[in-house]
C-alpha cells in the first residue's frame, strides 16, 4: 500500500473537516443596478480640470456630456462613455479635450460585492481608462483606493492595485492567477497585480465580447475577479439584477491581498465608486513610459495626440458598459433541504450611514474607523477558511495539475472543488 505524502494527509484531514458541514457559506444579496436609462443618474459628474493626475483633460457636467454625447444609452441598451473625438484642438503650452469623469453617489463598505459587465475598454496611445474605489471621510489615501480596471497607451492586459498609507502590504503568498509586480500598497504604484488571464485589455478584449470583473471587500481581504466572456461563470451570466450570488464557485481570484498583511477594516473606509477617462498625465504621458506603451511621430503623447483632430485617434477611447451590480454579504447557513435560496423582497434596499453630501453608504459598515473584531460585517466561517488555507490551495494548484482520471489526485481535486478562495 503507497504511503500518503504530506501534503495528502493535510488534503485528507482537510476533507474531512470540509465534509463536516459544519459552517456556513457567503451569498450576496442585490443592493442596486446601474443599468439602462437610468444608468447615469445616480452619479456626480465631476465638471473640472483633472488636477489628481494631471491629464490634458477638462472634465465636464451631465449637461455638456448628454448633449455633446460623451455619455449616453446605446441602441444595445448599454452606458457608454467617451473623450471627445470631434473637436480639432490647437497647439498651445497647454491644451485640454474634453472627456467625463464620474462618481458614484452610494459607498460602499466592507462586506460588499461589486461586478461590472464591460463591453469596451478606452484604449489608444495617450488614452489612461480606470474604473476605481476611492475611501471617503480621509484624505486620500487616508481611506484606501482599490483600482479594478486600469491601463494606459497600448498596454495588453489589466492591472489591479492597492493604495493605503503605510503597513498595509500583499501577503507574500496571496492565493492568485495575476502576477505580483509591487508589494508595499503605500508605494506612488501601489501593491499592483499584472493580469495573466488574456483579453483583459485592449482591442483583444472587445474582440473577444468583452468580460467581467469582480471586486469582494471583506474583513479577510480584497478580492478581484476577471473573466473574458466566454469564460464568465454561470452564475453570474444567467444572473439578473435580483439574483443572490455565490462566490464560492470562483476559484482563485486574480488579484488577492489578504487581511494577513493588511488590515482591511483599519485602511479602507467606505469607498465610492469612480469611472473616467484622463489622457497623458502622471503615468500615459511620463516620457519614457509612454516610448515603452506607443511609438508615434514626436514621440510625444500631447502633440501626437491631444493636439489636433480627435478622429481616428480617440474612436476607441470609449468605455461601453452592460451594467454595475453591487451587493451585501449575507452568510447563511447550509440548506437542510432541496429549496432554493430565495432573493429579498427588496433587493435594492440601500442603508445610507455617511453624513458626506452626495453620498450614502451602503453596507454594514460604521462610518468610524472600526477595529476588526468592531466590524458589524462579521466574516463568515468559509471566509475565514479561506484566510487560513490560502497558502495551501496555491500549492495544490501547483502539484502537478490533478487529472481526473488518475485516482492519486481524486483527493486533490475534491479538495480544490470544495474549498475554492471565493
């Protein structure tokens, strides 16, 4: 009879415990769609220069965009977003177009989870799209900021990062599919995650239908998620605006930064959501940055492109986007039985808590600065699981990649079923 190696009677005793039963799941229930017509109405159009990253850009109110469509709701029923591409700008020391820069009314806390079906990425030389949380009631970074989606100039994947003032870190062994390039979140770059997964930017992404993103704030750590269309999983593509999501059918996520190494609770304040377009700036236009993202005539990221006609150099700086759903953690035991677990009476229930103008906290979490164990959104016990068994889901991700059809790695492959990160 062959004896078990370590790592197996790890999976055995792990399995066991597992097949216990014994705790609960994480679901979330729907707190808001932004969606359709109605997509733009709950955001404050921030109407100014961009004086946070210095792009050659004026952002302008609801009023110019719908008019000059910068923003508007496509025939496909879908919120796009643009820059200016019709207006021919005139050299000059400095010079601005025009593009939209927008921020969700709602905050959102820890226990929340917040998707985004993206049909089109802003891309081009000089172009510089995110999609982004920023930590209310702090100066930043006082209240943390976590970036979903961010890319510039004609880079070929995502990128995903933490900024927090000092001690908050990436756990060395974090549990994910992207490629850690920065550790320390304080750094001017954050604790920044390259995606690995492909058609995650630029025209390979539109090409392949777009994809989806997903973002977990829990007391354990950050999570994102993404997943180019034809692998967005089941429950999130037969899902609606009412459904109840599972994240524990995810696998690893791509970007994770565990509480291990940074205390969620103590660096991220109630975070609103932000959406916008800037072009050149303190990264597309830093010189020798924007040689290694683009080749154009000067070289230069405002001449070669601010300057002058829009078209064709900003047709594909656009963000098309499907919708936003945020949730609420809602752990709930294990079924007893066969019925299904049933979607709120009123899933769009917001519980507003920040006293800021223009904003209303959603989640249950206290506008103070909360110590993990004063949290009201508690983790549940398969997040907790989670939090302990990173390091050991990785390596067995490692070993080998289990084949169903050889019996030495059932139990590697039933442990990796079971206890997915999410």
């Amino acid at each position: 009879m062959r004896a078990a190696n370590p790592l197996e009677l790890i999976c055995i005793l792990l399995w066991g415990w597992l097949s216990a039963d014994l705790f609960v799941f994480a679901s979330y229930v729907p707190l808001r769609e932004y969606a359709g017509p109605n997509f733009f109405d709950a955001w404050e159009y921030y109407n100014f220069v961009d004086n946070t990253t210095w792009g050659n850009v004026t952002y302008v109110d609801r009023g110019t965009a719908m008019s000059n469509r910068l923003t508007y709701i496509n025939d496909a029923g879908n919120a796009v977003i643009k820059v200016d591409n019709s207006t021919f700008i005139q050299p000059a020391p400095l010079v601005h177009r025009n593009s939209i820069r927008i921020t969700s009314h709602d905050t959102y806390g820890i226990g929340s989870l917040i998707m985004i079906d993206v049909r089109h990425i802003p891309y081009g030389c000089s172009v510089w799209p995110s999609f982004w949380t920023l930590g209310t009631e702090r100066e930043w970074p006082g209240g943390g900021e976590i970036d979903i989606i961010e890319g510039i100039n004609m880079l070929t994947h995502n990128q995903i990062a933490l900024h927090t003032t000092p001690r908050c870190f990436q756990d060395v062994n974090p549990g994910q599919t992207g490629q850690t390039i920065q550790g320390d979140c304080s750094t001017p770059q954050g604790c920044l995650v390259a995606e690995n997964r492909p058609n995650s930017w630029g025209p390979s992404f539109a090409q392949a239908g777009g994809g989806v993103w997903a973002l977990q704030i829990d007391v354990v750590g950050i999570f994102v998620w993404y997943w180019s269309r034809p692998d967005v999983p089941e429950n999130i593509s037969t899902a609606n605006s009412t459904s109840v999501i599972d994240t524990t059918v995810w696998g690893l996520p791509s970007a994770s930064y565990p509480a291990s190494a940074c205390n969620i609770s103590e660096f991220f304040t109630p975070q609103q959501l932000v959406l916008l377009i800037t072009l050149c700036g303190t990264w597309a236009g830093v010189p020798d940055i924007y040689a290694s993202t683009c080749h154009t005539p000067t070289m230069s990221c405002v001449a070669d492109n601010v300057i002058g006609p829009g078209s064709p150099t900003y047709d594909n700086a656009f963000w098309e986007i499907s919708w936003i759903r945020t949730y609420l953690n809602n752990p709930v035991p294990l079924p007893q039985t066969s019925s299904p677990v049933q979607a709120p009476a009123t899933p769009n229930t917001l519980i507003p808590t920040s006293s800021l103008p223009m904003t209303n906290t959603v989640g249950l979490t206290s506008v103070a600065e909360p110590t993990r164990a004063e949290s009201s959104a508690q983790p549940s016990a398969f997040s907790m699981t989670r939090l302990l068994f990173i390091p050991l889901l990785a390596l067995l991700e490692k070993v080998g990649a289990p084949s169903r059809s050889n019996p030495e790695d059932k139990l590697h492959l039933k442990v990796l079923t079971r206890l997915q990160i999410r």
